[in-house]
C-alpha cells in the first residue's frame, strides 16, 4: 500500500511539472497559421469594412451579415494560403521585402518577381501557388453571399487585384514605405 502511495504522489509531482516547449516546423506552422487568423490589425480592418459596406449600402446590409461574409472569405484565403504551403513545404510569410539592387529597372523587376513568387526553402524562388490560390478560393467563396455574382465576374475581379497587389508591390519598392527590410 505505502509503494502505491509513494508511486502516486512521484506521478502527480510530475504531472504538475510543466513539459519543455520545443518549436517545431509542425507547430510553428501551427502558430503562424492562428496569428494569422486572429491578427488584431487585420480584424480590426475586417470589422471597420463591414461597418463601412452597411453605412454604404444605406443600411440594407446587415453589419452582422457582412462581418460573417468578410470573416468566411477571410478564413477560407488564410486556410488555403496555408495549407497549400505547408504541402508544398513553402513560408507563408506575405509581407514584401524589399531588393537590394540598385536602378530602375531591377527594382521594378523585383517587385513583380515578389509580387507572384515565394521564397523557397533552399533557395531560389517558386510561383506563389499558396498565396494566389488563397485570393481566388477567397473570392470565390463569397459567392455565397452575393447571388449576383457569377464565376468570370470573380475571376476578372480577382486576376485585376492581383494586377493591382503588383502596382502596389513597384511603388513599395520605389518608395520603401510599407514594405519589410
């Protein structure tokens, strides 16, 4: 009876002996993956958008029905940007980083490099599948909401904002303002 007691008060000590954390590329995808669905800044933006889509609309929008209608696409993008690179063993860091060069043209040409590649993992660059994959599933999925909408309305709209991500990526790169060292 005494080695049964003594046994289960070693066991409970243990217990109650916190484990070491080890990152891990699992878990660290993990993590990565939750930041960037509970990110403050991009909530922040998601809320204030359906706020501004019901002032917009003169109140025919529900700010609850639009909030559910960003958060979805939201999910879906961030969920397939993520997976797909962890499939395809690809980072899944977005932010644009600025190139070394120097001059116009090599700029410019980093820029739209930037804008449709990911970095991989031994080097070199390889077509960002994960990140354009996430904004057309993303589109596409708020065809749920908005009945109106039909695939090649979304396509178009999706293909000119990624046209658009890249004019953004060539003034970032010309103008170093938000954009990642």
């Amino acid at each position: 009876m005494g080695v049964v007691l003594a046994a289960m008060t070693a066991a409970r000590a243990t217990a109650q002996t916190p484990a070491p954390i080890r990152v891990t590329p699992r878990n660290a995808r993990e993590s990565a993956y939750l930041n960037d669905l509970t990110n403050p800044r991009a909530l922040a933006w998601m809320a204030g958008g359906a706020a501004i889509e019901r002032f917009r609309s003169g109140e025919r929008v529900e700010f609850a029905d639009e909030l559910a209608y960003r958060a979805t696409k939201r999910m879906v993008g961030i969920s397939v940007r993520h997976g797909l690179a962890a499939a395809m063993h690809l980072e899944t860091d977005t932010r644009f980083h600025l190139c070394q060069c120097s001059g116009f043209g090599p700029r410019v040409a980093h820029a739209l490099v930037e804008t449709f590649t990911d970095p991989r993992e031994g080097g070199g660059r390889a077509l960002a599948v994960p990140r354009i994959a996430a904004h057309y599933a993303e589109n596409l999925t708020g065809m749920a909401w908005q009945h109106d909408r039909g695939v090649t309305s979304v396509v178009t709209g999706t293909s000119l904002s990624l046209g658009v991500q890249a004019l953004i990526n060539v003034g970032r790169e010309l103008t170093h303002i938000g954009a990642h060292q």
